[in-house]
C-alpha cells in the first residue's frame, strides 16, 4: 500500500515524462528548440489561409454549390412551363359548340324517347299494333296528340308492312319535329325605331326570368346596344340584388326599389327614366305569378297599363319564360298568360333538366308562338336563339351533323 502511495508522484512525473519525449521528437527535427516555437506559429497561419477563403466569398460568382443547383432548378422550371399548357388546354372542355351542349342537355328526353321507341320497334315488319304503340310512346314524351299522329300516319303512309329499326323511327321523329318548330323558331327582333324598345320579362315563380333577363342583356349589350334593367320583382329582395349582380356584370344600370315596393310604380320609373336617358332596351323583370291566382294576375296586367302611360305601344315584347320540367303544366301556362299579358314570344329554360323536353312541342303546334330562346344550363353561353333543325336532332337522340 505505501508503495501505490509514492506511486501517486510517479503517476504525477509519468504523465510528464510522456509528454516529454513528444517533444523530444519534435526537437530532434528542429535541433534547437526556438526554432520549434516558430515552427508552432508557422503551422498557425497555415489554418489562417481559410479566413482568406472567405475574403473570396464576395465573390459569389464562383460558389461552386449555386451553380450546381441552378441549372437543375431552371430546368425544373422549363419542366413546368412545358407542363403548364397541357394544365391551361384541360378546361377546353367549355369550347363545345351549341348543338353539343344542347344534345347533352336533351339527353334526358332523347334517351326516354329512344328507349321507349327501340322497345317498340325490334326490327320486324311494322303493323297497326306497332304504329299504336308508337303513338302512346310519343304522346307519353310530351310531344303533343297532333305531333304523334303525324308521325305515325308519315310511318303508315311510307313504312307500313315493311321492316323497320328504331333509327328509321328516329329519323322521321326528327323530320316530323322540325317541320312543326320551323314557322316558330324566330329570333327576338329589337326596333331600332323604337327607343327604348321595352321587354317585359313574365313567367311562374323559378322560371328562369331574372337568370334569363341577366343572359340577354350580355347578349344585347356585346351587340352594342344600351341595355337598362329594372327590378320589378318587388317581392323578392334576393331578385332584386339577384338583378342588380347581373347590372354590374353587363354594365347596365339597374332601375331597383326596397322590397315590398309597388311595382307598377317602379315599371312607370324605369320607362320614364329609360327614355329621358335613350336607352336602346329596356328590360323589365316582374314577380313570378301562378296563372291560376287571380289577384296576382291582374297586378300584372296593372303593370302593363302603367307602361303604357309613358310609351303606348309598349311592351314591346312580353317574353313568357317556360321551365321545361313542368311538363304539360306549360301549355295552361302559355294559354293564361297569353290571354291576360298578351305574350308576344316563348323562351324555354331547363331543358336539360328534364325528360319531358318535348312539351316544347306540343306548345308550338297548339299556340304557334315564337320560341326566341331555349337555355340548357345556367352559363351565359347556355341561352341561345332557338334553331328548329337542331332541337329536332337533338331530341331524336342524333349527333351533330357540323
């Protein structure tokens, strides 16, 4: 034990001696010892050469890690442009044509009436049993007694006792349609001479009139026209902001009053200031009214009377708006309508919601009304003028032949 005490110094002297002869090592290279401290602050601004490399760092050019990214994040970037048309090319979806988007609109009533038509005609020579058939098939659809029997009479007088497919049916459907629709498919005419030229909106609550109205003053307004609207649905205050979102898109100026107001008042406003202003249109939007509720008929026809104290001869178009899903609800509506307001023109709307577009039809054989426009959707783009030729495809179930 007492050895391992003064073993306690040696330990001491022993971590001396070893590092003693480390720098005996080092002397023996530098023989004097002076020479070796130098030689210590030499190695000392060896290390020093990498504070100059920063001095270099000003020199941001030469960065070699910058460089090597740059190239790969550019060409990333050239990845993504190249990407990006293909991205912007998707949503051109929107650019199909007018027949496009009223065949996808009708494929609802064209699909129920092709069903209904293959059911019937399985390739076999046609009879009397089949043309009966027929005809309760086409009279289901909406399409009118009269229209049906025309068909079914073309089919007898040329096809009877003959083989017959679904799509000789569909063919003579489709002629048999467009001879109807063709005297009543016209274009709304706007009177230049007449300033402003006023268009009464009317039609059943959801119709369609204030979407509709908003639709056709873009249209007036991209032919150059000066277009002014008033909000004569009074009831609704949505119709009225409703109106007023469609005044601002357009740029036409919104002749409104709070809810509630009488619109007979706001009616005889909007002409007196559309005229005083010489305005080219005037479109007046009216509360959707049942056509078998009295009083609120005769608030429209109040409506009309006041128009005609400051202009006469206006209106100078009543458009009555028809939802296609109502079905043969419509007929009552243009019959009531037209006898109270003395509807001048049709516009049908939802016709691609609905399995019953062929009521537009039988309005057209019963009334021979103008149709000015039909909508299949709510995009500005969906209200065009109506084409008999097309609608009479469409609904037949027949693609775009342009």
């Amino acid at each position: 034990m007492t050895e391992k005490k003064p073993g306690f110094f040696q330990r001491l002297f022993g971590t001396q001696p070893a590092p003693a002869p480390a720098p005996e090592e080092t002397v023996p290279e530098t023989p004097v010892t002076p020479d070796a401290i130098p030689d210590v602050p030499e190695p000392a601004p060896e290390p020093q050469p990498e504070p100059p490399a920063p001095p270099a760092e000003p020199d941001h050019p030469p960065p070699p890690g910058p460089p090597e990214t740059t190239p790969d994040y550019i060409e990333e970037i050239e990845d993504q442009l190249a990407a990006a048309p293909q991205a912007v090319a998707e949503p051109e979806p929107p650019r199909m044509g007018w027949f496009g988007r009223l065949a996808s609109g009708l494929k609802r009533s064209s699909d129920n009436l092709a069903s209904s038509i293959t059911s019937v005609f399985t390739k076999r020579k046609l009879d009397a049993a089949m043309l009966d058939e027929l005809e309760d098939v086409l009279i289901q659809a909406d399409l009118g007694v009269d229209t049906a029997m025309a068909i079914t009479e073309t089919l007898r007088r040329d096809r009877f006792d003959k083989d017959v497919t679904d799509e000789d049916v569909r063919a003579v459907l489709a002629a048999e349609v467009e001879k109807v629709l063709a005297p009543v498919a016209t274009p709304l005419a706007i009177d230049a001479g007449k300033r402003p030229f006023v268009i009464l909106m009317i039609g059943v609550n959801g119709s369609g009139k204030t979407t509709t109205i908003g639709k056709l003053a873009q249209k007036l307004t991209a032919e150059g026209k000066s277009v002014m609207l008033a909000a004569g649905d009074t009831f609704r205050a949505a119709a009225i902001e409703q109106l007023q979102v469609w005044g601002q898109r357009t740029g036409a100026p919104v002749i409104a009053k709070p809810a509630g107001a009488d619109a007979s008042g706001l009616a005889f406003d909007a002409v007196t200031q559309a005229k005083a202003e010489g305005r080219d249109v005037l479109i007046i939007d009216t509360a959707g009214r049942l056509q078998n509720r009295d009083e609120l008929m005769n608030e429209l026809e109040k409506v009309i009377r006041v128009i005609k104290k400051v202009e006469p001869e206006a209106p100078h178009a009543t458009l009555l708006t028809l939802d296609a899903t109502t079905g043969q609800n419509a007929l009552k509506q243009v019959e009531i309508f037209g006898q109270r307001a003395g509807v001048t023109g049709l516009v049908m709307t939802k016709l691609d919601g609905t399995a019953r577009g062929g009521i537009l039809v039988a309005i057209a054989q019963k009334f021979g009304l103008p149709v000015h426009f039909i909508g299949v959707g709510e995009g500005v783009a969906d209200l065009e003028p109506f084409e008999a030729s097309d609608f009479a495809k469409a609904i037949a179930g027949f693609e775009a032949s342009r």
